[in-house]
C-alpha cells in the first residue's frame, strides 16, 4: 500500500514516517504532501501558546483527556523553536506527554527547527495536514508564543489558546501587541496560586485597550481560569474550545480563516523554495562566496542581487526546458547553472 493510503487507514507508522521526512525536508515528502492536500480541511487545529513555563504542555495533556472523554481523537504537535535552552526542558515536557499515549486515538509528536523559522513553520503546516489526514478530529499545537515566529506558527489555528498565569503582568506588556490581538481564548493557568484574580483584571484590561469598533459582530475572547495540574477548569477550557470552532463556522470566519492560513503557507513555501534553490546552486558552484563578498563590500545591493536571483532561476529553468523540447535528458537541475 501507498503511503498516504497507509495514513489515510490510520496507519500510525506510516504517519510517523511521514512527518519525520516532512521535518528532515526530504524531497519526496513533497510529492506525498501534495497528494496529501486535497484530501485535509476535516480537523479543528487549536494553537496553545505562551510563555515558557505557564504550564502548557501540561495544559495540553489535561485537554487531550478532555477530548478524549467526548470521543474526538486527538493529535498533539509540540513545536521547539529549537533553541539551545530548551532541549532539556523541553524532553520533560514530551515525557509528561508521552504517558498519555497508550491510547491508540491519540498521536504525540515534537517538531523541531533545524534551519529556519520560516522552515518550521513550513514543517508544522505539512505536519498539521498529514495528521488531518490520518483523521485526527483535533490537533492541538503547543508553541512557546513570545517571538514573531511562534506567533506566525500559532497564527494558522483555527482557535488560538492564550495561556498565562498569575504574574505575568510584565510578560503580558511585552507581548501585547502581537500574540493578545490573535488570541480567541484567554486562560489564566495556576488559578492553584495567588493572584489569579489579579491577572485576570490585567487580561481584561488589556483586551479593553486593543478593542476595535464596539458595532461589529465579533467573537469576544473569553478569560478562563485552569489549573492544569489538578485538572480544575479545563473542562470549561474544553467547552469553550468547542464552541469557538461552532461560532467560527456559523460566521462564515472559518473558511476566511483557512485562506488565510493556505495564503501564509503558500508564501512561505514560495520563500523558502527560492532560498533552496539559490543556496544549492551556490553549494555546487561553489559562488557562495562570490556573491557574500559582493554584498558585503557594498558593491552589490540585495535588492539587486535577489533581482538578479530570480532571474537566473527564470533562465536556468528556460534553458532545462529547451533541453527537454530538444530531446536531450535534463539531468542537470536548474539550480546547478543558476548561478
Ligand atoms: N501550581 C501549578 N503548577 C503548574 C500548573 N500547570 C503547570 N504547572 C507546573 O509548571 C511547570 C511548567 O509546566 P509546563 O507544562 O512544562 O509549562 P510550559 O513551558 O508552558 O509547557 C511544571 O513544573 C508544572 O508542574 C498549575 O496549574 N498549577
Ligand atoms: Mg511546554
């Protein structure tokens, strides 16, 4: 069997298989993507971001219980911006996670940056779209939401969990401006602790500085408190989850919301497919330098040079195809006489 029939059929290897190449930036991933692609749009993918430590992944394991409690499968992508602080914490997250996963309707995977952010965003998407594939009725995905990246990566959910916890106070000026105005549901974890109460005030206040024009019909994002470690409120957590996705739907937003992200994927795609193919063109030509050293001495502008790049993939491809029209084999990849 194929392997994207294999997915399709709930095949958790195959699966696996899939994502790790989607991750490595194999090649034939791409191929299996694209059969993969027609086939996604049945999931609900929820974002759970916030800084590091306000409980996240252990939010993410009470909420794959809750999910499961109402009979929807559940798939978990946590995603490690790869820095080199995280590692460590960042296993003992996964190991918290893993104990959930002797239930075969639940599938739990860390996702990793190796080379860019625009690299990983790319990797979750695809990595989103072969779990929707695999009938994953939700997906949840952890991002740690305080750089831009992060924010772009919790960004293609349909539901976008905010999670904070008391004191945050300072942490929540700092972020304001990008993660609050795409947050849907705001949760003020460790409501075990004092001062939940008090973030909670903040939260609101926050939300009554960035709000917009008071006429518009417009999802009011609700503050929920939890406790992720004794399980308190994330049913309410779960409920509210939920109906999001219902309002979302009833509102015509979700398939907005769709576009959009299939829009910001797109563009990603197109960046980093321009990027590869001009970094392996310098890698077998080994110009690399050449063109370095031009930029850096300021005898070449990199809006001239990109100009320039793109043309040079505009003609490599040219002459690939008049080979092939003049029947001789197109061994040679575009990218090898593109500069
Ligand atoms: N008191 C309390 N501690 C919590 C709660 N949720 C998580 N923690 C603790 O906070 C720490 C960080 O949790 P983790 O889920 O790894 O946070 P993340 O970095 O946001 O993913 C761990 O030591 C958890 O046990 C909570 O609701 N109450
Ligand atoms: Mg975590």
């Amino acid at each position: 069997m194929k392997i994207v029939e294999k997915i399709k059929e709930g095949d958790i290897r195959a699966t696996a298989r899939l994502i790790t190449m989607v991750e490595r930036r194999d090649p034939e991933a791409i191929r299996l993507i694209r059969e993969i692609y027609p086939r996604c749009g049945r999931a609900h993918l929820i974002g759970i971001t916030g800084p590091p430590g306000v409980g996240k992944s252990c939010m993410v394991s009470e909420l794959v219980k809750g999910f499961r409690q109402r009979q929807r499968t559940v798939g978990v992508l946590a995603v490690d911006p790869s820095s080199p602080f995280s590692g460590g914490a960042f296993l003992g997250d996964r190991a918290r996670m893993i104990e959930l996963s002797g239930d075969k309707e639940v599938f739990i995977r860390s996702l990793a940056s190796r080379g860019s952010q625009g690299g990983l965003s790319v990797a979750v998407n695809d990595a989103a779209d072969i779990l929707d594939v695999f009938g994953k009725d939700v997906i949840l995905i952890e991002t740690v939401g305080v750089g831009q990246g992060e924010v772009d990566i919790a960004r293609l959910a349909h539901t976008v969990v905010l999670a904070m916890m008391p004191g945050c106070g300072d942490t929540l000026q700092a972020m304001k401006a990008g993660i609050m105005e795409i947050a849907d549901i705001m949760v003020v974890n460790k409501a075990d602790k004092p001062g939940a109460d008090a973030t909670v005030t903040d939260l609101l206040s926050a939300q009554h500085l960035q709000c917009s024009d008071p006429d518009e019909e417009k999802w009011a994002p609700p503050i929920i408190k939890t406790s992720a470690t004794t399980g308190e409120g994330i049913d309410d957590l779960v409920r509210v989850i939920c109906h999001h996705f219902e309002y979302i739907r009833e509102h015509n937003i979700l398939r907005k919301k769709d576009i959009e992200r299939r829009t910001r994927q797109f563009l990603d795609i197109l960046t980093q497919t321009i990027r590869d193919e001009f970094m392996s063109g310098l890698k077998a030509e080994k110009k690399k330098k050449k063109w370095v050293e031009k930029i850096g001495n300021l005898e070449l502008d990199p809006y001239s040079a990109s100009e320039q790049v793109i043309d040079l993939i505009k003609e490599a491809r040219e002459q690939k195809k008049q080979k092939v029209r003049d029947g001789k084999p197109a061994e040679q990849e575009a990218s090898d006489s593109a500069v």
